[in-house]
C-alpha cells in the first residue's frame, strides 16, 4: 500500500468522522434509537420557509421535553434535506439518527432535572394562580 493510499484513507475517515457540534453515537445505540422512534410522530414540520430560527428554537424545545423526535421536512429536494440535517444536528449539538424520506430522526439526551432543597424538581411550572372567584364562594 503506497503513501498516497494511506493519506486518501485517513482523509476518508477524518470526513465521515461527526463533525464538531455533532453528537456521535454508536451503531447499537442508533439501532435502539431506531426502533424506538417506529412509533413517534413527528412534533415539527419544517415548511417552504426552510430552517428558520424560529423552528431551531421549537426543535431545540422538543428535544428538551423529549429527547427523541421526528421532523417532517416538505420539500422534494433531497439534497436539501440532508443539509437541514447536518444543520440541525451541528447548531443543537444533537445526533441524526435517521433520514429515511421526507422525515428526520433526531436525538439529544434530556437535560438533568435539578432537586433542589426542598425536594421538589426545579425547572417545572408552578401550581396554577389563585383567582378571586375561588375564595368568593366560601
């Protein structure tokens, strides 16, 4: 094997190598992923106005409230996709799992759920407000 074959192969793996911002998961964990994503429908469609921030900002919120999740993209173009893939997974540090038509598996652990003091979860909503009509009908 010459020199020139050894570099072309490195320089093959260094491409197929997830690019920083991506997170890379292994060929079991992606065979899991699958699986489990069979079921799920998709939370975000990504429309004729292409990847906005607006819907970065609506992925980023369902891969913290769930982790796994399913994106329908409109378009015909496959090209155009797999960029939105590659872009979704790069700016929200998430693993692509799966491009298979027009839908889009993506994954990002969920974030830890702080306990503080008290025992009680941080992060979650506070309980409803009280309104005048509940204490007028004592």
């Amino acid at each position: 094997m010459t020199l020139d074959r050894i570099a072309q192969l490195i320089a093959e793996d260094a491409a197929e190598a997830p690019v920083t911002g991506e997170l890379a998961i292994s060929t079991t964990e992606r065979r899991a992923l699958k699986a489990e994503a069979h079921s799920l429908n998709p939370v975000v469609t990504i429309a004729d106005n292409g990847l906005s921030e607006t819907v970065l900002k609506e992925i980023n919120h369902s891969l913290n409230a769930h982790g796994l999740i399913k994106i329908r993209v409109v378009s015909d173009d496959r090209e155009q996709r797999e960029g939105y893939l590659n872009e979704i997974c790069h700016a929200l540090n998430a693993a692509a799992v799966q491009h298979i038509g027009k839908l889009l598996v993506i994954w990002r652990p969920k974030p830890e759920v702080h306990i503080d003091k008290s025992g009680k979860a941080t992060g979650r909503r506070k309980a409803p407000r009280q309104l005048k009509r509940n204490f007028q009908n004592r």
